[in-house]
C-alpha cells in the first residue's frame, strides 16, 4: 500500500487549496478513504471520510467547507478546502479505509495571513 498527499501550502485566511492523495498497491475502488490531520502540538483528528459509493461524512468544524471526492480511474482522493481558517492549520494525512489503516506521509497546510 502506497499512500502519497500533495497539494498543501501557505495559504491566506478565506482562501482554498486542493489536496490530492494518489493510493496504489491496494483496490481502491472498493476502499473507503479518510483524511485526517494533526495541527502543531495537538492529537489527530479525524477530518472526513468517503465511501466506495462516494458517500461523504465531515467533523462538523469542516462542514459546508470541505468537500472530499474521489477518481476511481485515477486511483486518487482529494478534499477541496474553502473559506480556510487559521486553526486548519496542520498536517493532513489520507488514511486508506480508516485511522487504523496505512497513511501516507502528509502534506502541510498552513493558513495565516
């Protein structure tokens, strides 16, 4: 299983980013995906999920902000992040099917004027 984030970056407050994650190594049509991220000096937080059917769920702090989606052809998940603020400040990570499941190596994502 290969996990590997892209997208991340210096970002002004209001302002959006794309992450993507490319997965190999595994079926990923079949496979749930989750993000998660970690800001500076606290625990992991679960983020969003999406399903093999495309079906999403969000922590409410994101709702209506982020949206996640999927390429099935591309073996690539992303999570399109709007209206950033600074306390999305962290490293994200995508996980395959859940938190307990491999990671990739994540991508930073600093908002800050």
């Amino acid at each position: 299983v290969q996990l590997v984030e892209s997208g991340g970056g210096l970002v002004q407050p209001g302002g959006s980013l794309r992450l993507s994650c490319a997965a190999s190594g595994f079926t990923f049509r079949t496979s749930p995906m989750t993000w998660a991220r970690q800001a500076p000096g606290k625990g992991l937080e679960w983020v969003s999920d999406i399903h093999s059917d495309g079906s999403t769920y969000y922590t409410n702090s994101v709702k209506g902000r982020f949206t996640a989606s999927r390429d099935n052809a591309k073996n690539t998940v992303y999570l399109q992040m709007n209206s950033l603020k600074p306390e999305d400040t962290a490293v994200y990570y995508c996980y395959k099917a859940n938190l307990s499941g491999p990671r990739g190596q994540g991508t930073q994502v600093t908002v800050s004027s």
